[in-house]
C-alpha cells in the first residue's frame, strides 16, 4: 500500500522531514558526488532528492506511482514528473544511467516486477541506488514518518531481491540515528546523532542506502539457457498405429 503523496510532501515540509531530508541527501551526494552529463530517474517519492542533480544531470525526471499521487516537481519552469506504474516504466530499454528509489520498494505491490523493470531502463552497467527502511532502525517502528510505513527490509533481504533481479549490490551506508520525533533538542544535534551513531551503531541506522549495479551477462546467460530449454526440447508429433478401432496416436 502506497502512501498518499500529500502525506509525504507534508512531512518533509516538517522540520523533521527537513532534517532527514538532509542528512540522507549527504549519503547520497557521498555516493553519487558526479552525474554530470548522465540520465537520471527517480522511481517512488524521490524529488526532495533529485534537486542536487538536476541541472548536473543530462536527463532528470521523477516517476511517481499511481496509487500514491503524483506532484509537480520543480516548483518553477516544466514539470519533469510523471504518474506511471512501477512495473511498467515508460522508458526505452537501456536507456537511463542512474535510478533512484526513494519510497518506493517498502510499498511496492510487485517488487520482483518493479526492480526487473528498473534492470529493463538502466544501461548496461547503469546503477541502482535504493533508500528503504532499516529492519534494525527506529524509524521503522514508528508511523508519523513515511519510512515507518510498508515493509522494512534487512541487508539480506535487500541482497537477495537483488540478485534476483541480476543487480549486483555494491556499496552500503546508512542515516537517520537520531530518534524519529520532533523534539527541538532532537533536531539541534542530528548531525551529532548521525556522527555517534555511524561510529557506534553502523547497521542501526533508520534506513539503508544500497547501491547495485545492473549485471548483463548473468541475465543474458540465464535467458539464453532458457531458450536452449525450448529449442532442444523433443517435439511431439502423431505416430499412427493400425488397431482394430482404426488410427490411434501414441
């Protein structure tokens, strides 16, 4: 189930939502310091993000789901969102770099078909990089923030829904130490949060950053395999045999 897009645009207009927005944003920048001149896509609620890399990119564009909402994104010049279907991006194979999710697999209906679609788009050796609630982290315990809704996820859960998909995960980092409340003394030392917390505490972070990057030979080996399966499977044909009833067929 998908949250409604009002609900996540109101908690990152919050001072809350304005901390974490920030604090992740630095572990994605951390990952990505340079797209310059490549093609990006945001699958889920991912425009508090994609602003860094907007006018860095070749090609930004924001892909939200139907049964979230969708909302213009940016706010002045041409809106670069669209209401789509995670399963059925309206994209060429082959033809983004990078794709960014960002509330999005937590509450996917179809998440073995939204990430082989994310394959399908990205150019061969195009990453993925994923922000999902940490199964270990506090903020999955709470709903007043939208990583406290849907299904949070492991690191081996999150490893193997990727190889699945043939993505090879690559890189790990995780944000969000602090607690997830509006406290003013809370949000004054967040930076001192997600300092102590990455030194002390590394995997309990409020949610998981992955990054994978899109494996061609494994799935093209796989699906050549198949093929083999069907090419050299023996055909059935009709054998007549003469019985007292006539033509039967073994």
């Amino acid at each position: 189930m998908f949250l409604d897009v009002i609900d996540i645009r109101a908690f990152y207009a919050s001072a809350l939502g304005g901390i974490a927005r920030r604090l992740v944003a630095q572990r994605i920048r951390a990952i990505w310091p340079n797209i310059k001149d490549m093609r990006l896509a945001g699958v889920g609620y991912a425009t508090p993000y994609l602003g860094m890399f907007k006018d860095e990119a070749l090609l930004c564009a924001a892909f939200m789901p139907a049964r979230q909402g969708v909302s213009r994104w940016p706010a002045q010049g041409s809106s670069l969102t669209a209401l789509i279907e995670p399963e059925d991006l309206p994209l060429r194979d082959g033809s983004i770099d990078r794709v960014l999710m960002v509330h999005g697999i937590e509450m996917a209906e179809n998440l073995p078909a939204m990430l082989n679609e994310a394959w399908r788009v990205l150019a061969p050796g195009g990453h993925l990089l994923m922000v999902v609630p940490n199964r270990r982290g506090m903020w999955a315990r709470f709903d007043r923030t939208p990583f406290g809704h849907g299904r949070p996820f492991s690191r081996g859960q999150l490893i193997q829904l990727l190889r699945d998909a043939y993505l090879a995960p690559e890189l790990w980092k995780y944000a969000l130490y602090m607690p997830p409340f509006s406290r003013s003394f809370l949000l004054r030392s967040a930076v001192a949060w997600e300092r102590i917390g990455s030194w002390l505490w590394p995997g309990f972070g409020g949610v998981v950053l992955v990054e994978a990057t899109k494996q061609v030979y494994a799935a093209g080996a796989t699906q050549a395999a198949q093929k083999r399966k069907i090419i050299f499977q023996p055909g059935m044909k009709p054998i007549p045999v003469n019985t007292r009833r006539g033509i039967s067929l073994k």
